[in-house]
C-alpha cells in the first residue's frame, strides 16, 4: 500500500474509485458483448432462412444487452462522485461496489446469449410461441438485476 500511497500521492482514493466505476463498467461490457454476440449468430442464421422473423430473433439477441446497461449506469453513478480529494477507504468501497454488476454481468450474459440461442430454435419451429423463449431468457436476467441492485445499494449506502 506504501508503494500506491507513493506513486498516487493523495489521489489514490481517487484512482481506487476510477478503477471501480471502470471494472463495473468494462466486465457487464464484456458480459453484454459474448452474450449478444452468441445470440445474433443464431439470429443471423435463422433471420437467413426466415427473413420474416427478424423482429423476434432482435428481441432475443437484444436481450443479453441489458448486463452492460447495468455496469454501465454503476460505473457512470462512481464517475459523477468521484473528487481528487476523496479518501482511499471510498475508493476502495467503489472497488467493492463494482464487483457484484461486474461478476454477475460477466457470468449471466453469455449464459443469457445462449438461452436466447434455444428461444430462437422455438421460434424457428413455431413463432407463435415465441414468447416463451422470451421467459426463459428473462429468467437469466433475473441474476443481473440482483448484482445490479446489490451494486447499487452497496453504492448509496456510502
């Protein structure tokens, strides 16, 4: 710590903060961008041979989109408090703020892409039901809000 409290001097309150709002913002990114990309390749395809499914297949690769919003507002809240006076416990506790989104984000929006992948082989077969692979997306999604709200607590509750 010694080495950090020398090489920021008093601002490393301010960079523990800046590493938060980026680790909050940068791993729902990368979450978001695995999941919508597994997702749009299954959409691509099937869009391909069923051009009038397009509008059903956006929906379920937009889906996983959501965890990088999350991460995305987390990380913008540090940025607006972020002060080049700020002590080195806040900026440790946006370290601490940011991993919930960020793990949560990283983990559920692949896994979110890929269920988005079989809602898309429903409505492949049977567009009329395409609202249950619809559900059965959302309920990965389930997992992101609750990092998102516990970031989110952690955070006001400073």
């Amino acid at each position: 710590m010694e080495f950090l409290q020398t090489l920021f001097g008093e601002n490393i309150g301010l960079v523990f903060g800046g590493l938060g709002a980026a680790i909050a913002t940068i791993f729902g990114g990368i979450g978001s961008a695995r999941g919508v990309g597994i997702a749009g390749e299954s959409a691509a395809a099937l869009v391909k041979e069923k051009p009038e499914l397009f509008g059903q297949a956006l929906v379920l690769q937009l889906l996983p989109a959501t965890q990088g919003l999350y991460g995305f507002v987390i990380g913008l809240l540090m940025l607006l408090q972020l002060d080049a006076g700020m002590d080195t416990s806040t900026g440790w506790h946006y370290v601490m703020c940011a991993l919930p989104v960020a793990i949560t984000g990283l983990t559920s929006g692949p896994a979110q892409g890929r269920v988005s992948v079989a809602g898309m082989q429903i409505i492949a077969q049977r567009p009329e039901n395409s609202t249950q692979g619809i559900v059965f997306s959302a309920m990965v999604e389930t997992y992101a809000i609750l990092g998102f709200v516990i970031s989110l607590l952690m955070f006001l509750l400073v």
